[in-house]
C-alpha cells in the first residue's frame, strides 16, 4: 500500500501551496510524501479514527525535508489527499515509537 502512494495534479497543487491558505504554513513537496510513506519507522492507522470516509493515515519521516508529516490517503487506490508537518499527540507516537 505505502509503495503505490500517488498524487492528483490538483491534491499535489493543494499541498504545494499549503502557504496560500495559511499564513506562515510549510508547503509540502509530493516527493517529500512518498519518502515519509517509506520511513521504516512509520505509523499506518487504516482506517484514520478521524475519516469517515474510511481514509489511511500516514505518519512518516522525510529527510529530504527535515521532518515528521502526516499524510491522508485514500483508502481505495491510495491517492494522497492532504498532508501536514505532524504536531501533537501524531507526533509523539511516532517519537516514542522510534
């Protein structure tokens, strides 16, 4: 599953541009996502607990950009959806988990 991540033209546009909605925001690269879906320390909660649209969620680490993200992902075909530079109680299950 974490292997066939893939963006929509318009979701990747949406997460490129996390800035334009939210002042002072990180902008997410689509690359970025597909390398934290590869952390060997990542967290999979699929289903999310907070979809109820039966979406995946992804909490990885990207090197590339220096931090832990989260990810929303379909639960059918895994198109990525959104994601998020990880805060809060995601990200300290990922801490403590590694």
């Amino acid at each position: 599953m974490l292997d066939d991540l893939w963006w929509r033209i318009e979701d990747a546009d949406h997460i490129r541009h996390r800035s334009d909605r939210y002042p002072g925001a990180t902008n997410i690269e689509p690359e970025w996502t597909l390398e934290a879906a590869r952390d060997r320390n990542r967290i999979v909660r699929d289903p999310d607990p907070k979809s109820r649209t039966g979406a995946v969620r992804i909490i990885g680490y990207s090197e590339t950009a220096g931090f832990v993200m989260t990810i929303i992902a379909t639960g059918t075909d895994h198109a990525g959806v959104t994601a998020w530079p990880t805060t809060g109680g995601d990200l300290d299950a990922y801490e403590k988990g590694r």
